[in-house]
C-alpha cells in the first residue's frame, strides 16, 4: 500500500530522505539529505532540519510560540546535522525576542520533551524525558538535562552539566557539575562524564579545587572569583567557570549547606 503523506510542494527536501506514512510537513520547510522522518511526525513551518537526523513518530516541530506576546511573526526552528528527537517532542519556533530556536549538532531528545521558544542547545545535548525548557534557556555543549526535569526561562545550563531526574533549574547551573535535590543545588563536579569525555586525572581536579571556593569555603560568589583569580592558573576550563559565573544573569545554583 502506498504511504499517505502530506507534503507541500514548496517544501525543500534534500536527497536520501525517508518520509513515512502520515508525516505532514508544511511549506516553509528544508529537511537535509538523508534523514528519517517517522510516522505522524508533523514538520511545521519555519522549520529547517539538518542532515542525517531522525525524527520518531509524533515530534511536533516548528509549531508556534506558546507566547501571548507572539503576535505571528516569521521565525524559524533549526535542527543541526545527527540529532535524534523522539517521539511526542515538541520544539517550537522562535519570537521577536531572538527569532529562532536552535538545537545543535549530535543531540539527543528523548521521549515527550519540550523546547520553547527562543532556546538554544548547543552540540551533543540530552535532554531527558518529560523534562520542560522554558523559553530563551540556552544549555550549553555536552550538558545533560535528566528525565522531569524544569527549566525556568532565561537559564543557562553549562557545559558537561548534568542535572539529577526531577530538577527544578531556577538559577544558572556552572559548568562541569552535577546539580540535584530540592532546593536543587551543587553536589560535586560530573567527574564520570568528564572521563568519558576525555578529561584528565588532574584536569577534574583542577576543576573541582575551582568549585571547593564556591561551595566549600564559606565565600560569597565575588570573593570565591577573587580567590581562585589570585591562587589558582587561569587555565582554559577555569577561565571557562569564571566567565560563566561572572555573565550569569540569574546568578548560579547554590551550595549544599546554603
């Protein structure tokens, strides 16, 4: 039996590409050569889908902003090359506030996600099931969002983070660390992701002496970046955490014993 699609003719569909049954996809659409695109998936407009991802069964692309302040402005949903999303994930397209939504290269979106308007994930995210990012969150290369989790608008999630099941992300969350309980706050440096990764022996331990100033010191944030500036080598990964900490807009996760 032939597959029954609805595909507008203005939609640009690359070379290798598997569409299957039930798949809507509208016009203001660029799907890139070889991806797969799942049954009942529905592809929106403004939506431009990388090379080589694979969309499962009733991901809902490019929908619009749930926004009150949208007001149907053209923004768009770009999906970088190799990244899954699966099935029942929405991601919707961006505002006037930035005008799009992007979502990296290599990540991975599991089961009943949600991304909203203005988000931008960076390369190799995952983002766990039933887990929420508000809008204009912008989680940063390698982070890990866990099942459940909720991201407050305007977060910043950083690289190599890993968040425990259920967070509750009101504040920034610095790079290379684990975040979890409720009130959510530090519970040491990703130290099994980062060896998985690559990450030296002494290389995690330089980062967890940068993090002992910020949670295990009694320091206020301002003297703990004096500390580590002044008694420590301004290494790529610890200029990293301390620009972080320094742009940070809603100021970062606590500490254990706050």
């Amino acid at each position: 039996m032939d597959k029954i699609v609805n595909i507008h003719r203005n939609a640009q569909i690359g070379e290798n590409v598997v569409i299957e049954s039930f798949v809507s996809i509208a016009a203001d659409v660029v799907i890139g050569d070889g991806t797969w695109i799942g049954p009942n998936a529905v592809i929106m407009d403004g939506s431009r889908i990388g090379k080589n991802c694979k969309i499962f069964p009733g991901a809902v692309i490019g929908g619009i902003p749930q926004d009150l302040k949208f007001k149907g402005e053209e923004t768009t949903v770009v999906i970088g090359d190799n990244t899954t999303v699966r099935e029942f994930v929405t991601i919707n397209r961006g505002t006037a506030a930035k005008g799009t939504t992007i979502v990296g290269s290599n990540c991975l979106l599991q089961s009943y996600s949600h991304i909203a308007h203005d988000c931008l994930l960076k390369d190799y995210v995952i983002l766990g099931s039933y887990a929420g990012l508000a809008g204009e969150v912008v989680v940063d290369d390698h982070a890990i969002v866990s099942p459940y989790s909720a991201v407050h608008q305007f977060c910043h999630v950083g690289k190599h983070a890993f968040t425990g099941g259920g967070s509750l992300v009101r504040k920034d969350i610095p790079p290379y660390i684990i975040v979890a309980n409720e009130p959510l706050s530090y519970t040491g440096v990703n130290s099994v992701g980062l060896r998985r990764r690559g990450f030296s022996v002494e290389k995690i331990n330089e980062i967890q002496n940068v993090y002992r100033y910020f949670y295990q010191k009694g320091l206020n944030t301002t003297q703990a970046i004096n500390a580590v500036e002044t008694e420590m080598e301004l290494s790529i990964e610890v200029l990293e955490i301390l620009n972080f900490i320094k742009s940070s807009e809603r100021g970062i996760i606590r500490g254990p014993n706050d």
